[in-house]
C-alpha cells in the first residue's frame, strides 16, 4: 500500500512582523489558496499585527524561490521541513 501524505509540515516566517509559525499544509490546494489562508490565520494569531494583503508572496528561505500562485503546493519543492517566508 502507498501512502501520500496529505499535508507538509512547515516553518512559515513572517520577517514584517519578527515571528514564524509551524504550520501545516495541504499538498492539493494551489499556493494562491495556500496563502489566502495563510494571511488570514497569521493576521488573527498576531491581533492584526500582520495585516492581510492580496499581494502576499511566498518563498523558499534556501533557495529564494518565488512560489507561483496557480501550482498545485504537490507540484512545488515545497516539502516537510521547508522554511517558507511570507512577504507582502
């Protein structure tokens, strides 16, 4: 039997707001959705701190890769233990 996993764990660091998060996240939603998501969850879990913006942009820390917004998140090198920056 294959297993696949359904979700990546992840560090997500936010440099605008000096925090990062673990989160995890699912493999078979576009990184657009991915980050939706991402922006609204981190503005509650920082009480507005970090505004939520339709221009934010995720990244690879190692490799400074841009994420585009229409891939599937399985279709990027996004995996578990990736450390990802949220920038808007």
């Amino acid at each position: 039997m294959i297993h696949i996993n359904t979700s990546v764990f992840v560090k997500i660091v936010v440099p605008e707001i000096d925090k990062s998060y673990d989160v995890y996240l699912p493999v078979n939603k576009k990184v657009g959705n991915i980050i939706n998501l991402l922006n609204s969850s981190i503005s509650e879990m920082s009480s507005g701190e970090f505004p939520v913006s339709n221009n934010n942009k995720l990244y690879n820390s190692r490799t400074l890769e841009r994420y585009a917004s229409n891939v599937l998140l399985y279709n990027t090198t996004i995996r578990n233990g990736s450390v990802l920056i949220l920038i808007s």
